[in-house]
C-alpha cells in the first residue's frame, strides 16, 4: 500500500481581488498550520498569484494557477505560459477544468501538450476529468473518463504519470450542491486509478485521484474516507477561509 499524501485545492475561479486574496490567506492560514501531512492548494486567479506566493511564503500552502498555455511564448493575446507561472514562484495548475473545456473550447489535443509543458516548467498539474449528466444516463461515464485521461496522460513519459494528481469531477455535481454518492466517487476513482494502470502500472498505485463536485464541510469526511479517493478539488466552499481549513483538517483525520 502506497503512502498517497492527502491533498486539498481550493479553486477560487474567477473570485477575490488581491485585497480580498490577502484577507483570505491570513485567516486561513493560522487555521491549517497544523494539519501535518496535508498538501494544500489555493487555484487562484492570475492577478492574485504573485500575492499570494508571496503571503503564503513558510506555510504549508501553495498557490495554483486556474489554466496556462501549451507554449512557452509566442503570439497568444491573454494567455499566459508556464515558464511565466514557474517565474513567480507558482507550485501548481489546474488543467481541464470543465469550465475551460465546456465555455472556452479547451481540449483534450491542447490538454495533451499542456500535461508535459507544465510538468517541464516544474509545475504540479492536476487533471480534471468528469461526465456530463447525460454521458452519466446514458452509461457512457467510463467512455468519457477512458477518453479524457488516457489523450491527457498520451505525451508524458513513464516517470512522468504518477506526478498528475487527476480530479474526478462529474460535471452535473460542479457548482450545483448536487454530490455524488459515495459509491458513485468510489467507482469513478478506482476507474481513473486503474486507466493509470493501464497506462503504467506502477503509477497505478501512486497517482492522487481527487474528487470535486460540491464538497463541503459536512460532506467532506466521508467522501475524503473513500479507499480511492486522497483529496479533493474544492470550488464555491473553498471561498470560505474557515470552510476551507475545515475540510483540510478532515483530511488529516481521514484514514489513509
Ligand atoms: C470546481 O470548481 O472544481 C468545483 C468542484 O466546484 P464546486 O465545489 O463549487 O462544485
């Protein structure tokens, strides 16, 4: 049985000013000093990330971006590329989130090239991945998860696989309080882990599949509890610094 820290990344969207960002990380950071053996993540907006590398500095929290180019530079008016991130100080970035994918185009090509550019920058990526509501009615859940993780895994090297922390998140649960059962998390994260194990087999047992889709406070235990699942890919309740320590802090208590 591997040892698969417990990793939590709060995914702030399109929210917090960096006043706002700055009121933010000083209460959470008193609140999560002390869950040792916890990785914790803040997915912040670009403007927000040289702040709060800096105000997180000594803690035991890093500081994400939400998306990032492929390239390195070139002429790509907005976007921002991972050496820029890694320039800053940043540890990490969420790729595919299904709001990138579903209301700005991204895709699972760009995604292919984006997996390998932020891990050679020195950036943590974690990979999000989900079913719509209707590929989840029609049965079609491991189509879509086989599809989005094997294209995103396809161009990283074997050594490189089990460094993707992959965040299972059923769309029709993001945003929507509507969680996913236990079971349903269970399921869908031992089906990931096994696709890495497709892919290479020792990295079946390493990768940190998260879940994400409505988590909370009171929810957080018992889907943090779950033999697959070793962290959580939190949105709306992780803009409350106090919900947020609270479920970082149940992730210190949740078996391994
Ligand atoms: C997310 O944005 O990745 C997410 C899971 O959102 P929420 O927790 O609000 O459902």
């Amino acid at each position: 049985m591997s040892e698969r820290r417990p990793f939590l990344a709060g995914n702030w969207k399109m929210n917090l000013t960096v006043a706002e960002a700055e009121e933010y990380i000083a209460s959470l950071l008193p609140r999560v000093s002390g869950a040792e053996g916890v990785d914790v993540a803040v997915c912040v907006p670009f403007t927000a990330l040289a702040a709060m590398v800096d105000s997180t500095r000594g803690s035991r929290v890093q500081v994400y971006a939400q998306t990032m180019h492929e390239a390195t530079h070139g002429a790509f008016t907005g976007e921002v590329s991972a050496p820029m991130l890694t320039e800053l100080g940043v540890h990490g970035v969420v790729l595919g989130h299904s709001e990138r994918r579903q209301v700005f185009g991204e895709t699972d090509r760009a995604l292919a090239e984006k997996l390998p550019a932020a891990l050679a920058a020195g950036l943590q990526p974690i990979l999000c991945v989900g079913e719509t509501e209707e590929e989840r009615e029609r049965d079609e859940t491991e189509r879509k998860l086989r599809h989005q993780v094997w294209e995103g895994l396809q161009d990283l090297a074997p050594d490189q696989v089990a460094r993707v922390a992959i965040a299972y998140e059923p769309i029709w649960a993001i945003g929507t309080g509507q969680v996913a059962t236990p079971e349903q998390v269970q399921e869908a994260a031992a089906f990931v882990r096994a696709l890495v194990g497709d892919k290479v087999p020792e990295a079946a047992d390493t990768v940190r599949v998260l879940y994400g889709g409505s988590v909370k406070p009171d929810n957080a235990g018992e889907l943090l509890a779950l033999p697959d699942v070793d962290g959580a890919l939190v949105g709306g309740a992780s803009l409350d610094a106090g919900d947020f320590a609270a479920m970082v802090n149940a992730a210190r208590r949740a078996p391994a």
